[in-house]
C-alpha cells in the first residue's frame, strides 16, 4: 500500500501544508527541529491512533491554535481510503468519512513500521518497551490483540483500585474472584498472541542477524512470563492475593511480560556494546518488517527517522534493498547520503513548517 496525500492543518509547526507521496521513496530533509519528525508523527497517529512521542494530544496542536486536522489519503490493492483525524479537546477519527467509535479501531487501515534512533531503548530500557514494541506490532496483524489489551488494562486498573479498598477498609475480597477471572480470560489471550509472535521473530532474526554480522554473532530471543496459561494465571492471582492487598497492585500478570536478548549466550543488556545494541536492534527491527510483509496481503509504508545516519554505507545499501518494494519515508538532515544509492528518490525540503 501506498499514501498518495497529507494534509496537515495546525498540526504541530505547520499550518496549512499538503504534500504528494511518491509510491517509492521519499526523502524529507532539512535542518533540526524544521518538522520533519513531525510529518513522520502525523502518518503514525492516522495509522495507530496514537503518537510515538507524547500521549498528551494538545502537544500535537499548533500553539496558536485550538484545533487540529490530519487527512491522509492512500491506495491499497483492490481500493482507495482516506483517514481523517481531528484533535481539539477529544480525537476523532474518520475512515472514509465514516466515524470510528473506539480510537484502537482506527489500527489496520494504514500498516506502517517505524524506524527511529529511539528503538535503541528497546534494548536498554525497562521491559515497557520491549512490551510496547510487541503491543504495536501484534496489534496492526490481530485486530483482537488490541481490543484484549484495553479489557485486560480496564478489568486490572479496577481490580488495583479495588485492592487499595480492602486494604484500607476491611471490605469483603469475595468480589476479587471475579475480577480474576475475567482478568484471566484477557490475560491468556494476550499471553498466547505474545507467544505466537516472539516464535515468528526467533524464527526470523538468525538468519537477518547472520546476515547483519557475517555469522560472527548467534542470536537468541527469550519469552519471559509469569503464567502460562488461564489456569496457571489464576492459581498465581490466588497464591498471590494477600501480597496484591498489601501492595494495592496485581504482581503477575502480562503488565510484568518482557523478552531477554542474547548474544552468543550472553545477556545483551548486561555485556552487549552501543554497536551490538545498535545492530540487534535493526535486526530485531527487520523482522519486524519481515513479519508483517508475510503476514499481509498489502506491503507496510516504512518511516525511517534519521535513522540511516546511525548505519553504514553497507548497511544503509542492505536495508534500503529490503525495502525496494515498499513505499518508504525517509527523514535525514543530509540528503547527499543517499546520492550514491541506486535509487531514485521524490525529495522534499522541509525547513520551519513548510515543505517544498
Ligand atoms: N504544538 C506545536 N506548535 C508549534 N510548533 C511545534 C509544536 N510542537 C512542536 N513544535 C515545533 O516543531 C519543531 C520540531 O519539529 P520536528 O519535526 O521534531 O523537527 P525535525 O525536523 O528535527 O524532525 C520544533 O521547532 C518545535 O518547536
Ligand atoms: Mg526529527
């Protein structure tokens, strides 16, 4: 699939700004904090609903306004879409002029992969994005991923306000049978589509990491969870009740999921180097884009992030050539690092909210 047009109005630093995609690569550069960043979130928002930078909406709106409005118009196989998103004090969208009543049903119109010099905190960080990496993921290739995952926040949000009630007054904790129970019924959903997919990615990134380090460095990916299945989730939600009332928290749970990387059996996150941390995460980022090829009869749009400055020329070469078939979004602040390419790029100058 391909977007043909934005619109951008108030969004961000631009005002009134359309610009016409070339279904191959497009190039956006220009100087620092200019907009280019922000385009790339536009497509996002109209793709997952939400931004990858702020969950604050009014960010999103132009400082001298009050009001927002994204149109995104693009061709699939068989059909053309629009999605449109207005932000001013709620977020709205439309498909095809149509309203969408959750913001999770928007996921699946427009399927994207992000690349950004921020990914590297995958690996680096706490386990939240190693989940969140996952959640976007699974939630563009399994519609009831994402609808899962809102029940199982809301059911454990109230359940954990619940707990803080029994632990402050001595209320009757019969009524957390049911919460656990339906806690579980989410739970082991979300827990086998996990499942499902760190199998997919295992499958995958050997053979991409191989490739990426001439076979120099073996690749592993662990699941790490804390129940297996529904039975197994309850029996930790009973066995660990007294401890869920005495902190006013649900402790197990797929809230506390993550994945392990390592490297030649080692541990990246203990012994893997800023280079190592960079190449696993384009392998991981790859597979990424792999899966979601297989998996779709439509090709994802690819958005890069300045992230062909972090690469090599032969990596750079490697990564475009995964991507030739693909429409591809690119943003950089040097455009002559793409001039020895084979390719043939639309550029577009971006400089203070205006693209040209
Ligand atoms: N709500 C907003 N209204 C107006 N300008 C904004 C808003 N949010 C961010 N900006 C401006 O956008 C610029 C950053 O844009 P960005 O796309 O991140 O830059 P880059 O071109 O480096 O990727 C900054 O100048 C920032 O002040
Ligand atoms: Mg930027």
């Amino acid at each position: 699939m391909y977007i043909k047009e934005i619109d951008l109005q108030n969004f961000r630093n631009y005002s009134m700004q359309k610009v016409k995609l070339d279904k191959g690569i497009n190039i956006f550069y220009g100087d620092n904090a200019q907009g280019k960043t922000n385009l790339l979130e536009a497509i996002f928002l109209c793709s997952i609903g939400k931004s990858f930078r702020t969950n604050r909406d009014r960010e999103l709106i132009n400082f001298n306004n009050d009001y927002s409005n994204i149109e995104i118009s693009f061709e699939k196989k068989d059909r053309c879409g629009k999605i449109n998103l207005r932000i001013d004090d709620k977020k709205r969208f439309l498909v095809n002029n149509v309203p969408v009543k959750k913001t999770s049903e928007i996921i699946g119109n427009i399927y994207i992969v992000l690349f950004t010099p921020d990914d590297i905190n995958i690996l680096k960080n706490g386990p939240s994005k190693r989940r969140r990496f996952l959640d976007i993921m699974i939630s563009q290739l399994r519609p009831k991923y994402i609808y899962s995952l809102n029940q199982y926040n809301r059911i454990i949000s109230q359940r954990n306000a619940y707990l803080k009630q029994i632990r402050f007054s001595d209320v009757n904790n019969n009524l957390l049978d049911i919460w656990d129970e339906n806690l579980s019924i989410y739970g082991e959903k979300i827990h086998n589509y996990r499942e499902e997919f760190i199998k997919k990615i295992t499958n995958k990134i050997n053979y991409i990491h191989g490739n990426i380090t001439n076979k120099n460095e073996k690749i592993d990916i662990q699941y790490i969870y804390n129940f297996k299945d529904k039975k197994d989730f309850l029996d930790k939600l009973k066995y660990n009740r007294k401890l869920d009332i005495k902190t006013g928290i649900t402790n197990a749970g797929i809230q506390r999921e993550d994945f392990n990387v390592s490297i030649n059996g080692k541990k990246l996150n203990l012994y893997g180097s800023q280079g190592q941390h960079r190449t696993v995460v384009l392998s991981l980022k790859i597979s990424e884009l792999e899966i979601i090829k297989e998996e779709l009869e439509e090709k994802p749009i690819l958005l890069l992030d300045d992230f062909m400055s972090e690469l090599d020329f032969k990596r750079r070469f490697n990564l475009l050539n995964l991507m030739k078939d693909n429409q591809v979004i690119i943003t950089c602040t040097d455009k002559e690092a793409f001039s020895k390419q084979d390719i043939k790029p639309k550029y577009f100058y971006v400089n203070n909210g205006i693209i040209k």
